[in-house]
C-alpha cells in the first residue's frame, strides 16, 4: 500500500479534505507527492474509522513512510 492508495479509500480528496477539516488542494499535493505529513495520520486514522474504512491506522501509515524511507515523525 501507498500513500495514494490511502487516500483513495474517500471517495475522493474533497471528502478526506473534509474529514480531517482541512483544504482539498493539500490533500492532493500529498497524492502528487505521494506523502501524507505525520502530523495528521492521528486525524487521518479517526476519519478512516468514522467512515468504516479499514486498514488505515497509524501503524499502516507509519509503515509506508519507513517501507518508502521517509521521517516517520514531524520536524
């Protein structure tokens, strides 16, 4: 799994934009990148779990920013 996938499981960026009470251009900066910042995988997690989307927790995320050697925490 990939960020983008993550960001798939909405049915689109507005809504997850949405969710976590944010703009939908950042949410497609973060497909473009294919980076999601640690700062709002808490957020990210809560939204999935509201929506009934599995497989979104910290853990995943965490795990394809360290399978893609990415900073796991913020700076």
């Amino acid at each position: 799994m990939t960020f983008p996938d993550v960001i798939s499981k909405w049915p689109n960026a507005g809504e997850l934009a949405r969710d976590i009470k944010l703009n939908r251009g950042a949410v497609k900066q973060w497909r473009r990148r294919c980076s999601i910042p640690p700062e709002y995988w808490l957020e990210i997690e809560s939204a999935a779990r509201r929506r009934g989307i599995e497989g979104v927790t910290v853990f995943v995320l965490a795990e394809i920013a360290m399978a893609h050697g990415r900073q796991t925490t913020a700076a």
